[in-house]
C-alpha cells in the first residue's frame, strides 16, 4: 500500500523494481484498509499498533492523536485507522510471511528476503 506523492514509496518501489520483487500496487487512500485487514496485518506484524499509524501525517497531527492514542483501546486505534488511509503509515508491503511498515532498506532487505507474494 503507497501513497503515490510519498517521497518514501516511491524510494520503496523503486526498491522493489532494482531487486525485480512482483507487487501489487493499491493506494492507500482510494483504497484503505478494511478494519479486518488491518487487524490481521496487526496480527501478522508483531509490532505495536502505534506503528501503523502515520506520526508524521498532516491529519494524525490536526487531530492530536498523540495525545489520544494513549488511552483508546486497540479495537479503537484499528476502527480509527480504518477510516482514512492518510492515517495509516506507508509504504505496507504485506505478504503470506510477514507485515512491514515503512521503508527502511535494512529491513526489507531482512524481511522481505527476495519475494513477495
């Protein structure tokens, strides 16, 4: 998932083009992540859930999450999420093995391994 203006997912794709990974392209915003999916990539990922959210956006800081996310409930955090895909961090590169969150060429070297699925 990628905003297409993002700076940071067009060096991720580009990323995945130098090292010929398949992926699926899908916009984050026309269209976002389903609460279900997002519960799941939780799931999968093993990081927190303050990890999927886009700290640095525009909307996370009109809304002062920072100083909400704290006391709202995990079934909160992924009903908020699911509902503007500006608020979800990208690029999220999701395949059958794991979730990542962001680009960090480090660690998709480690996770990704060669292939997505």
């Amino acid at each position: 998932m990628c905003y297409p203006k993002s700076a940071t997912c067009q060096k991720a794709k580009k990323w995945l083009d130098e090292h010929n990974i398949e992926y699926t392209e899908r916009h984050i915003v026309d269209a976002n992540p389903t609460y279900d999916e997002l519960k799941e990539w939780h799931g999968k990922s093993e990081l927190p859930l303050k990890k999927f959210f886009n700290t640095s956006g525009l909307l996370y800081k009109e809304i002062q999450l920072k100083d909400k996310i704290p006391t709202m409930s995990e079934e909160e955090q992924l009903q908020l999420l699911a509902t503007n895909g500006m608020l979800v961090k990208r690029p999220l590169v999701v395949n059958s093995n794991t979730v990542v969150v962001g680009f960090k060429e480090a660690e998709w070297n480690e996770k990704l391994n060669g292939h997505i699925e």
